[in-house]
C-alpha cells in the first residue's frame, strides 16, 4: 500500500485516519507524534515555544499545538486510553546564559504536562542533546524512526522511508 508522506514545518500540526508518513526536522523544537490504537489514527505538531502568552493562538505553541491535536483525535472518536505519544526534539543547539535559549527543556516540559494532564501515555522520550533530531513517524503503525542530525548529511534529510 502506497502511503503519502507530508514535512512538516515548525508551527504546523497534522491528524490524519488514514495511514500517512510525516517527516520534520527538529532543533530546540519539539514535536509530539500521537497515535490512537485502536482506531489507527495518528499525527504530529512542530512546535517552537513553550506557551502562547496572552490571547495568542497559533500552534507555533506547544500549549496550543498539543491541545489542538488532541483535540482532533478527540473530535474524531478517540479515547485517551488507547493513544499514545512520542516526545521529540528539545535540543539544547543555542548556547547562552540567558534563560531563553533553555527553549529545549522548556518545550520538552510543556509537552509532558499536556499528555500526563490528559492521561495520555508517553512511549517514548527523545529530547535534548547538541543535535538536531530528524523525525519520520508512520501515522497507522505508529513507527517512529529518529535520527540524529550530528552526521547526517543535508541530502539525507529528506530520503529516510518507513
């Protein structure tokens, strides 16, 4: 069975009933990949930020991306008892004193308090580092292969297949 594949970019979140491979590339990004076991759902957000301040809604949030695809497995029939996630990303690639750039273990942080805040089992962790991570996850087996971008050549980003 021919599958479509879908890049994600930072910002963006995609839910899907149908079986689909999404790629990303992540820094001090994070993304969550969701998956729904009994139905075979899965998808994906790419978040940059922690949390939305004010009346900001744009998924380039994680407290607003995560909820958002939540939500999309919910609106669809899902029951927090058969999903499951994957954490992915949260590198710590920019170098400062200032609490800012601690963005990775923030993202990661956000993510792990929306899951457990809606009983949603986290199968897997993979944040932090000095490298990038390169992300394909196969929304209805719910294989998740990561890469490190530490040696990775530019024209492989694109080419892993699951």
């Amino acid at each position: 069975m021919e599958t479509t594949e879908y890049f994600l970019n930072p910002g963006e979140l995609i839910f899907s009933k149908k079986p689909i491979v999404i790629k990303t590339v992540l820094g001090s990004c994070v993304a969550v990949c969701l998956h729904d076991k009994a139905n075979k759902f899965g998808g994906m957000c790419h978040y940059l930020l922690p949390e939305a301040n004010g009346n900001e809604v744009s998924t380039k949030y994680g407290n607003i991306a995560i909820q958002t695809l939540i939500n999309k497995f919910l609106n669809a029939g899902s029951d927090p008892k058969n999903m499951e996630a994957f954490i992915i990303g949260g590198a710590f690639i920019i170098f400062s004193e200032r609490e800012i750039f601690f963005i990775g273990d923030r993202n990661a942080d956000i993510a792990a308090q929306i899951l457990k805040k809606h009983q949603i089992a986290i199968r897997s962790v993979n944040t932090g580092g000095e490298h990038g991570k390169k992300v394909v996850l196969n929304s209805y087996t719910n294989q998740c292969v990561v890469q490190s971008l530490e040696h990775i050549e530019i024209e492989d980003l694109y080419n892993t297949t699951i």
